[in-house]
C-alpha cells in the first residue's frame, strides 16, 4: 500500500469527521428556541462568547507570532511554518466548539424544559460530540498531511513537534486566557 493510498484513507476520515460535524450542528439546530425570552438570553450570551472569544484569539495570535518569529530564527522556517499551522488549526477548531456550544446551550434548556432529561441529554451530548469530532478530525487532516508531505524528511520529529506544540500553544493560552483577562 503507497503513501497515497494511506494519506487517502486517513483524509477520508477526517474528511467524514468533519462531515459529522456538519451534522451533529445541523441535528442542534432542529431543535426550536420556542421562548421569546430564552432566545433573546441565548443570543446574547452567544455574541458575547463569541466577541470574547475572537478578542482572546487576536491576543493569542499576537504572542504566537512571537512564537513563529523565534522558531523560524532558532530552527528553521519549516518548523515556524508548521507550528503555525497547528496553530490555525487549534484556533479553528476552538470557534467551531463555541459556536455548538452557544447553539446547544439554549437548546439543552429548551429540551429539557418541553420534552424532558434524556432529550435534554441528547441535545447536549450532540453539543459536546460537535467538539469532539472536530478535534479528531482537524486534527487527522493537518497530522496526516504534514505526513504526507515530509515523511521522507530528516526533520520529520522537528516538524510533528513544532505542529503539536503549535495546537497545544492555542489550547493552553484559550484556556487561561480567561483567568488572565479577568485579573484573578
């Protein structure tokens, strides 16, 4: 079996990951926010998430420029350009679970309040399975085209390296970020 033929199978299925994700946020949002008042919070509360989240991730962008900056100089542009990458891709990956959390939140209230736990349940494990299905799939798909295209290089561990630290870079900064924000 080639190395195409195994980067095909592995894009497939981040590819269908990722097509899941569709679905899961298409199923949330079948369900209807029926209360006027409830809609009205959730709205809020989502712009407001997303306004906070947007302006952490221009902070976060910041530093890590810093952080490209001093990898291209220090080791080499390929592993700057690949620590970037995982970068985007946390960061992507972070508004996508924001965006079906806001949407699934609501949701979750509304089920629970008109149909009961379990249905309740299921609009917030959707929720949660939105995130889920994006951090694996986005993630095959960057892992396995790195692999695809410089596994035959002497640098291979550098650049897988600088790719993880990328995405867990964003990861750990997102999650403080609101502690550090909030002066705490």
């Amino acid at each position: 079996m080639s190395l195409l033929h195994i980067y095909g199978f592995v894009a497939g299925m981040g590819l269908f990951g990722l097509l899941t994700v569709f679905a899961l946020l298409r199923k949330i949002n079948r369900y209807q926010v029926t209360h006027a008042k409830a809609a009205h919070i959730a709205e809020a509360i989502r712009t407001g998430a997303m306004t906070f989240l947007f302006e952490e991730y221009r902070i976060i962008l910041i530093v890590d420029l810093l952080a490209v900056v001093l990898l291209a100089a220090f080791s080499s542009f390929l592993s700057a350009a690949c620590f970037f990458v995982g970068s985007l891709l946390s960061l992507l990956t972070g508004a996508i679970g924001m965006h079906a959390a806001t949407r699934a939140n609501v949701r979750t209230t509304m089920a629970a309040r008109e149909e009961g736990e379990r249905s309740a349940f299921m609009v917030a494990f959707l929720g949660g399975g939105v995130m889920g299905f994006a951090v694996a799939s986005i993630g095959l798909l960057g892992f396995g085209t790195l692999l695809f295209f410089y596994m035959d290089s002497a640098s291979i561990t550098n650049l897988i390296t600088s790719f993880g630290l990328g995405a867990s870079f964003v990861a750990f900064f997102a999650r403080v970020g609101g502690w550090c924000r909030s002066g705490r």
